[in-house]
C-alpha cells in the first residue's frame, strides 16, 4: 500500500482510492481516445472522499461515474 503522509497526518491510500486535498481525473471512454485532454474529475475531501457531478442534480460520493482515478494533483490549501 502506498501512503502519503502530508497534511493533517492523513494517508493516500491508493488501494481504496483515497487522497486527501486532491483533485483527480479519469479518462472518459471514446472520448478521451480521440481526444486525450477531455476527461472526468472529481474533488476530494480532507479524508479523502471523492465527489463528482454525476449527472444533474447529483453528487457521487467515492463511486466516479467513468471509473477510478487515472491522475491526481494535489491542492496547496491541504498543507500547513
């Protein structure tokens, strides 16, 4: 399992797609392959939840709708 042990002593657990102060990205399939820079993203949580905009007037929590994250950045606010 890797970990990251930055702010707040919170882990990235990569197993169960956890990364605390993140904002991540997944490819969206025939879409992403012809055109690679469009995708899906989610914001995580201080835990390390990830909330997307699934469809209207929905919010998935820790269930992306195109599947689990391919990339992530970290946001500067999760450091102290």
């Amino acid at each position: 399992m890797k970990q990251y042990h930055g702010s707040g002593g919170v882990a990235m657990d990569v197993e169960r797609s956890r990364f605390p102060y993140c904002v991540v990205w997944t490819p969206i399939p025939v879409l992403t392959w012809f055109f690679p820079i469009i995708g899906h993203m989610g914001i995580c949580t201080s835990t390390g939840v990830i909330r997307d905009f699934a469809g209207p007037y929905f919010v998935s929590e820790d269930n992306m709708a195109f599947g689990k994250p391919a990339k992530l950045t970290f946001l500067p606010f999760g450091s102290k």
